[in-house]
C-alpha cells in the first residue's frame, strides 16, 4: 500500500505524520519505506539526526523529490509492505506525481479556515487525479488539534459528509512530537503510553481499517 501525506499549504505536520505512521506500522513488524518527496529533506534530516543519536533503524528513509515519483513508488513498494509519502507544498509538478503514486492520500489539516481555504486547491489537484486512478481514496486528518476548542468541533463537524471525509482520528497539539523530532525519534520511543503515541496508534489502526 501506497500512503500520501499531501497539503499545497505548508507547516500542517505532513513529516510528522508521515514518520509516525511508518513508526506505528514498524512496530507491527510491517517492512516500510519513507519516501520524502520535499525538497527541503525534512524526512531525511530527520533520519540522519536518528542515527547520530544512534537510535535503532525502524525503516528506510529515501529522497525522492522528483515528477516521475509515480512510476518508482509503485516499484518500491514491490518489496516492503507499506510505502509512505511525505509530500512537497506548492510544487505542482511533484505534487501530481505523488497522487498518481497513491492508493491513499491524507490530506493534514489544522482546525483553521485557513487550513480549509488551501486545501481547495488540493482537492482540485485530487479531482484531476482521478480522473486517471479514480480508485484513488482520499481522507482528511486534523492534526495539531485542540480537540477540546470549538473550532475543532467545528472543523470536524463540517468535513463530516465532506468528500473526502475527515478520519475520526484526531492528533493533537503536543510539544511531544516537536521533541521528537528534534533528537530523531518518533513519540513512541520516549513514551510508547503517552497520550501522542497512543493518539498515533489509533490514526494507523483507522487507515488499515480504510484500506480493508
């Protein structure tokens, strides 16, 4: 399977996500891939400052910022179980190749009107998308959520009968995974009961349940 964080609007947490879903799938004992499709290599640099601090390899992390990234996901998901996608913001040309690639794409958003005003031009991206694979299944995940804020429950609300419709999982707004981040490591590797880490497991089990 093929997952694609995408968002043309940048700082929606799509590496965030990305790393953590392939940390949930790793510990399941699932082969997984890493595709950073961003030009600023945030996956990468995230992969190289894990093995600085020498922390034990859960997956492969590769660079592959370029357009025919749909003709080489699919090869590279021949010999893993799961290929996950950290897609690039505001390059068209990648961008397209990246849902071409994808059986699945989640498309990070924060409870904002702002974060809803970018993704229309994604959704447009998506719709010419599939008029190719138009098996292609898209969701919506809130992420950097106050889940208690009125807006939250607004945003969620409102992408209930949307298309694509929002996941019922939900990641909140947590200095945990700034943490992580910054010493290489996943949520789960420094508190596998905490509140970000469980949050994580449960976005994993919703999108195996999705791709049934």
């Amino acid at each position: 399977m093929i997952v694609a964080f995408l968002n043309q609007k940048g700082g929606v947490g799509k590496t965030t996500l990305a790393l953590h879903l392939a940390g949930a799938w790793a510990a399941q004992g699932k082969r997984v891939t890493v595709i950073d499709a961003d030009p600023q290599g945030s996956a990468l640099d995230w992969s190289a400052q894990r093995a600085k601090e020498a922390v034990p390899r859960l997956f492969g992390v590769i660079g592959l910022a370029r357009d025919t990234l749909h003709r080489e996901a699919p090869e590279l998901a021949l010999d893993v179980d799961h290929v996950v996608i950290d897609g690039p913001p505001r390059v068209a040309g990648l961008l397209r190749s990246a849902l071409l690639a994808a059986d699945l794409v989640l498309i990070p958003a924060q409870p904002s009107p702002f974060d809803g005003w970018a993704s229309a031009e994604m959704l447009k991206l998506l719709e010419e998308a599939r008029i190719f694979r138009p098996q292609i299944i898209a969701r919506f995940v809130l992420n950097r959520c106050a889940a208690r804020t009125v807006i939250a429950r607004e945003t969620a609300v409102g992408l209930a009968d949307h298309d694509p419709p929002v996941l019922t999982s939900c990641i909140g707004q947590r200095v945990a995974f700034a943490d992580a981040a910054r010493t290489g490591r996943l949520v789960s590797d420094i508190d596998i009961a905490s509140p970000a880490a469980r949050e994580i497991t449960a976005l994993a089990a919703e999108i195996d349940r999705v791709m049934r």
